[in-house]
C-alpha cells in the first residue's frame, strides 16, 4: 500500500470521526443537561412526597422524572389558585410579610420584577439587537437593546433629539452576564438578527453566525451566509454594438 493510499485512508477516518463528533457531542450535553436538571428537581421534591404516593417505594429502582411532575403539577396549581381573589388574598398576604423583612424584601421584589419581566406578553423584553463601540472607537460589540422607557437618568443626561436607551452587552459565552449601559440612540447600529440569532452568535463566541439577506447589484436578495455575490448573477456589462461606419477599414 503506498503512502498516498495510506494518507487518505486516515483523512478519511479522521473526518468520519469529526463527523460523528459533531453529530453525537450537542445530543450528549443536551440529555446531560436534561438528566441533571431532572436529577435536581427530584431531589429537592421526592423527599415532600409522601411514601404512600412515592412510585419508589413500591418499585425496585427510581423513577427519574416523578419529583419533575409533581412540581409541575403543583406550580400549576398554584397559579391556578393565585388566580382566584383567595388565592390573591393569600400571596398579598404573604407579600406584605416579606415586605417588613429588611433583607428578604429588596432580594424577593427584584427578582418578582425579573420573573415578571421575563415571562410576560407585553413586550418589555429585550426587543432588538444592535452594535455600540466599544471598548474602543473602531471596536464593535453586540448589545441587546431594551425598549424606551422614560426613566430618571432620561430627565437628567437626555439631549434633545438624541435620547439615552438601556442595552444589555452580554459576555462570551455566557449571555446571562454582562454590562447594562445608556447610550445615545445616534450611536446604536441596528441590526436584523432576531434575538435568538444574537444569542447563538454570543454563546458560540461568533463561530455561528446567522444567514443574512444580500441585496446584489442588481436589486435581487440573495438568502445565505454573508459573502460575494457568485459570478453568475453579478450584472454582465452592456455590449457596445458596432456600426459599419465603426468598424476599421480593411
């Protein structure tokens, strides 16, 4: 067997194995995430079960999931109870208890008005994705533009026609953390990108960029990464048709 045989045989073996890796690696972390997840939750509720109801009293083994629904179930009904002006009453209630806890009402408020924030419909959350510079002039960073609210620091440090909005600069590869800074509307560069795109270019450290729309020359969009157009669809230049008062004399 010669070298070249032997030297593409193993190309060949190493890219069967980046191949499976690819395939496999994001399948393995998802279920251990989801394994883990379930593993917690059911350690925190199967021991408030009571043995008649726990399915692993009865059985051999553990029932991995069983505490999940339970909470599930429960959070639900609860919700469903909270729904009702009894159930109103008692979280008021419960509310103004944790309100003259010095330390326990500043923690439980804020994250209330997080939670809230986040899970409601009405379109408080981070509405667009944008670029600002920094930390430098001529460097650009992905921000996540909140939407205008009139708040203290607008009354005080707004110029006119030129208002200061929140964005949320997240870092790599953990969004959840950051920068909230204000910056002038005139200096946030807009972009298409929904938020989830913005997030995967985050998390994946700009390895997974999203598909953008393309306007050739021609006014037609072309769907696709960013890129050349091909050389098939740039626009071929007018030929110039000669006359016979043109052509050279022979």
């Amino acid at each position: 067997m010669s070298d070249a045989l032997k030297t593409s045989g193993m190309t060949r073996l190493r890219n069967y194995f980046l191949t499976g890796f690819v395939v496999c690696a994001p399948l393995a972390i998802t279920a251990y995430i989801a394994w883990s997840l379930i593993g917690w939750v059911d350690s925190w509720v199967k021991p408030y079960i009571p043995v008649r109801y726990n399915p692993d009293t009865y059985l051999p083994f553990p029932v991995p999931g069983f505490g999940l629904i339970v909470a599930l179930i429960l959070i639900t009904f609860i919700g469903f109870m909270t729904a009702n002006i009894v159930g109103r009453a008692i979280v008021n209630f419960g509310e103004r208890l944790l309100g003259r806890m010095p330390l326990v009402r500043g923690i439980y408020r804020s994250l209330k008005q997080i939670f809230e924030t986040v899970l409601s419909n009405k379109g408080d959350m981070f509405r667009q994705v944008g670029l600002v510079e920094y930390p430098r002039k001529g460097v650009w960073s992905l921000v996540f533009v909140a939407s205008e609210k009139e708040t203290e620091i607008n009354q005080k440090l707004d110029r006119e026609g030129d208002p200061l909005i929140a964005v949320f600069m997240p870092c790599t590869p953990n969004p959840t953390t950051g920068f909230l800074m204000y910056v002038p509307k005139s200096d946030i560069v807009s972009l298409d990108m929904t938020i989830e795109d913005g997030a995967k270019l985050i998390v994946s450290a700009g390895l997974v960029a999203p598909a953008v729309k393309m306007m050739t020359v021609n006014g037609e969009q072309i769907h696709g990464a960013l890129a050349n157009p091909p050389l098939d669809m740039m626009p071929q230049p007018a030929r110039r048709s000669r006359t016979a008062s043109s052509r050279p004399n022979r």
